[in-house]
C-alpha cells in the first residue's frame, strides 16, 4: 500500500491511465477484427472507409506509447496488403 501522498497519487493516476489504454486497445482490436471480417465477405467499398480511421488509432496509438510504431506499421501494410488482393 502507499505511505505518501504522492505515491497515493501516483496509484489513482495509474489506474485512470491503465483504464483508458485498455479502452483504446479495445477499440482498436474491434476496428481491426471488423475490417478483417468485412476483406473476407468481400466487403471492400465498407473497409475502404474505415482504413483512414484505423490508420489515425494505430498512429496515435505508437505515439503515445501504447504499441510499438513498428507493430503499427505491420498492421497498417497487412491491412492495406489484404485490401489490395481481395479488390
């Protein structure tokens, strides 16, 4: 348990932090198993409109520190690598 004011502190801001990673983990998780779903129904016109959206997550994402750039960078090619041989 924490003694000190700021380690109390330290405690309540790393549970608001970790809720809200987890959070946008999860969104992004969704987009990207929808656009997976949506490339294998043959659905292109539909996840053509959402690559710029998951694009945005991904990127700001690695820029906070939530995935690696180069993790998005992968699911970035992979997304628009699926795209171009299902079109």
């Amino acid at each position: 348990m924490p003694i000190t004011k700021s380690a109390k502190k330290s405690v309540r801001q790393s549970l608001k932090r970790k809720s809200r990673n987890i959070g946008k983990k999860r969104k992004l998780k969704d987009l990207l198993k929808k656009v997976k779903s949506l490339t294998s129904e043959k659905k292109i016109k539909e996840v053509k409109l959402l690559v710029p959206q998951i694009y945005k997550l991904l990127d700001k994402a690695a820029k906070k520190g939530l995935i690696k750039k180069n993790t998005a960078d992968r699911k970035k090619s992979r997304i628009t690598k699926s795209i171009n041989k299902n079109s």
